[in-house]
C-alpha cells in the first residue's frame, strides 16, 4: 500500500506563514542572475588577492588558484539550488541542518554565525572599507579606528529603522561589479601600452616550487582567500520563492551568476599580475588602487578607492540589516534570550540584535587582522557549506523510502551522489587543510564553536515563542 503521508519538507513547509508579497516576487531570470553575483562580487576581489600572492608566487598559481575556486563555487552553487527548491522559504542553512539532522545542528550554524561568520565577514568588509578610506584620506587617521567607526554608523541607524532602498542596494551591487571592469580596462590599456617603469611579469616557470606535501597544503591555503571572495552565492536561497518560475530560473541564474563572477575574478587577478608583477601584487593590501594609479595616475588610484569605499559601505548596510535577524529568529525559537526577538517601539527593528551584532563586528576588527579574520570565517563557513550539502543525502533518502515519487520533481543536482560528494569532501579539506596551516585561529574558531553547545541545552528548555515578537 503506497505511503501517502506527506514528506518532511512539505510538512515544514505546510507550517510557514504565507510570504507577504514583494517586489521581488516578479524577479526574472536576469534579475535573480544580477542577486547571485551581487551576492558574490564583495571586497574580497580588492584585497584578498594580495593575500594569495603571498602564498603562492607564480601567475600560473596565482590564477590557477582563483580559476580552482570558482570551480568550487560553481558546484555548490548547483547543490544550493536544489535545497532552496526542497524547502524554499524555511531559513536556509539553518533549517536543512535542523531538519536533515538535529536541532542542535542548526543551533551552532545559527550560533557560529552570529560569532564568526557575520561578525567576521562584516568586520573584514569594514577594514578593506578602511584600507581603501585611508588612501584618499593619505593614512590621516588608523585603519582599525575607521573599521569600527563604519560599524557603529550603521548600528545606530539600523537600530533607528532606517532601512535602505532596494534601489540603493542595486547601486551598490552595480557599483562593485563596475569596479572590477573598470581594474580590467584600465589594466588593458597597462599591457598593450606599459610605462617604461612597467612591472616585468615572466609566466615560466609554472610552479614557485617542487612537486610536494608542502605545495599541496600551501596551494590549499591559498583556498581560504579565493572562497571568502566567492562566498554568497548560497544567499540567492533566501529569495528562491520570491522568483519567477524559480525550479527553472534559480538553476539558470546560478550557473550565469557565478560563471559571471568567475570571469571577472580571473581578469582582474589577471591584470593584477601581469601589472605588478605576482612581487608587487603582494606587496600591496590594495592592488586595485595600485593598478589604476599606474593606468591613470593618482587621479585613477584615488577613483577606485572611493568607488571600493562606497561599494563596501553598501555591503555593511545590507548586512546590518539582515544578519541581525539570524539572532531575532533564534531568540523566537527559544535558543537565546528573548531580548533579541524584540522590535523597537517605533523603529519595529530588533535593536538588541543589531546591537550585539555590532559589538561583535567591532571585537573582532579591534582583536583579529585581516588574514586572522579570513582563517576565522572560511574554516567555519566551509564546515558548514559540506554538512548542508549532505543534507541532500538524507533529503534523497527519504524520496527513495517513499519509493521515488518524489524524486523526479523539481531541480536536481546533476551527477549526485557524486558530485555532491565531492563538494563535501572538498569543502572539509578546505577546513582540514586551514586547521593545518592556521592551527592558532582555526582553534579559537572551534573553541566558539563547541561553546555553544551548553548554550544551546542551557535554553533548549525555554523554547517558547516571545510574545513581544508578534
């Protein structure tokens, strides 16, 4: 006799609140494909590679490396759309977790999150705002002084309901991907038309060094720069049901989206070296001002810091606004204390959320560099990206105890199980191979971690919804 019952995921669903409509919910295929990218093209393309020449000192290793993430990104981005298809308007990461394992699991995602990976994330994006501020300021004030003085400007007015327009975040968007085409022309121009005192950029020989266990895990290290700067192609999940014909047009938007943003990544590391020089490329924190100011002089360096600058602030406005409710929706659930699920009386914003977010972001701008804080985030980031993916296992082995009908339906992952498979594997030696080389903050990443394992028995006994947050 067949089993009727309905499967998990539709349950979840079944429970959600009908989605209150939006202007997004008539997003075409061009306009999702313009979210994944701008969900992608951050800061990490102005400054991270810098990071990467200073691992590995070859062009060949250099784009290799850049070429390898995106290769990486292009995989998982497949494997997120076939979760958003699953359960499109449940919460994400945080839900598959919760739902394809335990609560528990998707308490430290939510947990890790709050900690690391938006406070980490948001503070690296405030100091490459402050890197590129201080080179048309002409390092007038201290970079951390910068950083965390963006950071509670926007603390104080999200925590004031100011919310910005979807307009204005489309600048935004638009503006950094400009950015980068613009690196490219005027890097065009560098190579077909060089200054005498032009960088020699020689492409042989391939290798900075032997074949070997060394080159392997250094190359590796070099994936904890490339993958923060393609990260974000998972958020294009968080408007799945808000798509026009999603199971067709979020597929499609992802593979243009990322295939777009690798494009861009190589070119503009491209003209990065062969500009400067893999040398001069890691011996520079913002290669972008470097390769205007020699195109164009100090007017061209000056440009494209506050074209970065602006770009950036929009990215910490976006994030200020929507990271925040990660704690909001944790505290409805009962995992954290119920003064994070409460809104402001005339703002109608989660100010206590906001705030600890805040604090957090400029914590960890004050106690951790740069490089500190993209160890933090990928080690932690990349945890997680492989045990979402497995969801997919568990999400598979339910149709099939069903007896396949449900299988058919909808996107699905080309090449699972192995595909998958190997983004998981991939994904967890990116961790495997950072706890290695950055044992010291890979460890402080951990620690937090497991610290939210009492947390998370601590108010697991309080799970009831706050009535403030209604």
């Amino acid at each position: 006799m067949p089993d009727n019952t309905p499967s998990r995921e539709a349950q979840i669903i079944a429970r959600q609140p009908e989605p209150r409509p939006t202007l997004a919910a008539r997003l075409g295929l061009f306009d999702a494909t313009m979210l994944v990218m701008g969900g992608i093209v951050g800061s990490g393309i102005f400054i991270n590679p810098y990071v990467v020449a200073g691992l590995v000192h070859t062009p060949a290793l250099i784009l290799g490396a850049w070429l390898a993430g995106g290769a990486i990104a292009l995989a998982g981005a497949f494997i997120y759309a076939e979760l958003a298809d699953r359960m499109p308007q449940v919460g994400g990461q945080y839900a598959y977790l919760r739902e394809a394992y335990h609560p528990l699991l998707g308490f430290l995602y939510g947990w890790i999150c709050l900690l690391v990976i938006h406070a980490g994330g948001s503070a690296a994006v405030a100091v490459t705002f402050a890197k590129y501020f201080r080179v048309f300021s002409h390092d007038a004030i201290p970079e951390k002084f910068i950083a965390v003085a963006v950071v509670l400007v926007f603390t104080v007015v999200n925590c004031l309901g100011v919310r910005t327009g979807g307009g204005v975040q489309s600048v935004f968007m638009l503006l950094r991907i400009v950015a980068v085409a613009m690196i490219v022309a005027c890097g065009v121009r560098l190579i077909f038309s060089p200054p005498a005192n032009a960088a020699q950029t020689s492409w042989f020989p391939l290798l900075d060094r032997p074949l070997s266990f060394d080159l392997v895990t250094v190359f590796g290290a070099t994936m904890i720069p490339v993958l923060f700067a393609y990260g974000g192609f998972q958020t294009s999940n968080y408007v799945a049901g808000e798509i026009r014909e999603p199971r067709k047009n979020l597929p499609q938007a992802l593979l243009l989206g990322v295939s777009g943003v690798i494009v861009l990544y190589v070119a503009a590391n491209f003209i990065y070296v062969q500009a400067l020089s893999p040398a001069g490329l890691a011996a520079t924190a913002t290669p972008a001002s470097a390769v205007m100011g020699r195109a164009l002089g100090s007017l061209g360096g000056s440009l494209i810091a506050v074209a970065i600058a602006i770009s950036t602030l929009g990215f910490l406005s976006q994030a200020m606004l929507s990271y925040p409710r990660v704690a909001f929706a944790m505290a409805q659930d009962g995992v954290l204390p119920s003064v994070f699920a409460r809104l402001g009386t005339r703002s109608r914003a989660p100010v206590a959320a906001i705030a600890l977010l805040g604090a957090l972001i400029s914590a960890t701008v004050l106690l951790g560099t740069y490089e500190q804080i993209l160890s933090y985030v990928v080690v932690m980031d990349w945890l997680f990206f492989g045990f979402s993916a497995s969801c997919l296992f568990v999400f598979r082995a339910r149709d099939a105890r069903r007896g396949g009908a449900e299988q058919q339906a909808g996107y699905r992952v080309p090449g699972h199980p192995w595909t998958t498979g190997v983004f998981v594997a991939v994904a967890w030696l990116v961790v495997l191979n950072t706890i290695y080389k950055f044992p010291r903050n890979a460890g402080v990443a951990l620690c937090i971690l497991f610290a939210g394992v009492p947390v998370y028995f601590l108010f697991r006994g309080r799970a009831r919804r706050p009535r403030s947050s209604e």
